[in-house]
C-alpha cells in the first residue's frame, strides 16, 4: 500500500478543535488492521538501513507508530512528554504557538552521548512540536519521520516546509489585520461623510427651504 493510499483513510475534520483548523483524524486508519500494517512497513522501509539506537516518541500520538517500529526493529524507545509527566530528572525544549508557548521534556539520562536517535511523530502542522523534539535530542538526532498530507517527510524538507508554512500564516495575519484596520477607517470616513452631509444640509438647505415656503404663503 502506498502512502497516497494511506492517506485516503486518514479522515478530515474541518474546524476542530476551532474554527479554521483541518483536523487529521487517523483513527480511521488505525481501526483497519490493513492500513495499520501499511504505515509501520512504510516507515520500517525508510529506515531500515539506518544505524541509531533509539527511537525517540513524541506525545501522544507519535507513540502509536514509534511503539509498533520500535518492537519490530528491537530498538528501545524513549518518551518525549509534556511538562509535570516525567519523574526523574528532565532537560526541557520550548517552543512558540500562534498564541502563547509550550514545551517538551524528555529525561536526562535517557540518551548517552554519542547515541543515535529515531525521531518520530504522527502528523506534521506547523512543525513547531518536532522542532522542539529535535532541539531535546540536539545532536543526537538521526533523522525525523512523521506522516503528512502527501508523503513521508525527513529532516533534509523539514526547515523549508515549516518556514513556508509559517510564512504563509504570518502572511495571512496580517492580510487580516490590515483589511480589519481598512474596513475601520473606512467605516470613520463614511460616518464623517455623513454627518457632514447632515450638517450642510441642516445649515443650508433647510433654511432655503423654509424661506421658499414662507414666500410662497406671502404671496399668496
């Protein structure tokens, strides 16, 4: 099975979890047994030649495919998790959202110097989460997996995917605010237009107006 048809079992969900966001629902493509098999030999296929002695999971769902890939090469997993779930000692890696930031932690002895890693993730967004998975790992890191909208994706695109991907939201934002900024100023024009028009017509018109038809009775 191919990863274009993969991808036809991975379920769209248009504005979840808000508004404007295409949710990647691959519980579609879990349930099938089929599918399922297809994606751990795809990735199994990509890096079986590699030499690395872990693979590195992202929270949570990256463990679903990092687990069944780690069983099948004989390779041990390490746990990259969200702040507060890791009892030992932690290293922590920050990294920016569109509205605020978050982090990931993963425990300090859990990778030896020298030591290679399998980094992996289930679905690619803004890039944001792996970035931050590969600077816990630092130089540790051997190569990036995780499944996107058309293909299997590595570390050699990440950069320039995410940098664009950014580029076009900053784009947008401001595309946004500035239409917001224009319908405002557009709004203030037509209401000083207005009571302009108003004004004149209450200083010049009327008057006139009045004056005609007060002549108008007079002669009569």
């Amino acid at each position: 099975m191919t990863p274009e048809e993969i991808l036809t079992h991975i379920r769209n969900i248009p504005n979840f979890p808000k508004p404007g966001i295409m949710f990647k629902d691959i519980t579609t493509a879990l349930k099938n047994p089929e599918v399922f098999n297809a994606i751990i030999e795809n990735m199994y296929g990509q890096v079986k030649n590699l030499e690395f002695d872990y693979i590195a999971a992202i929270e949570s769902r990256g463990y679903l495919f990092a687990a069944p890939l780690a069983y099948k090469m004989n390779k041990g997993l390490v746990l990259i998790r969200k702040p507060g779930k890791l009892p030992a000692k932690v290293v922590r890696q920050e990294y920016s959202l569109e509205y605020g930031t978050d982090a990931l932690e993963m425990h300090e002895d859990a990778i030896a110097p020298g030591q290679k890693v399998l980094l992996i993730d289930d679905l690619l967004a803004t890039g944001g989460t792996v970035k931050a998975a590969a600077g816990l790992t630092s130089d540790k890191i051997l190569k990036t997996n995780y499944y996107e909208e058309k293909n299997f994706y590595h570390n050699s695109r990440y950069d320039a995917l995410c940098s664009s991907r950014l580029r076009a939201k900053r784009i947008l934002s401001s595309l946004l605010s500035f239409l917001r900024i224009l319908r405002l100023l557009l709004s203030s024009v037509f209401l000083n237009l207005g009571l302009v028009c108003v004004r004149r017509l209450s200083v010049y018109v009327l008057p006139k107006l009045l004056f005609q038809r007060a002549s108008g009775v007079l002669s009569l």
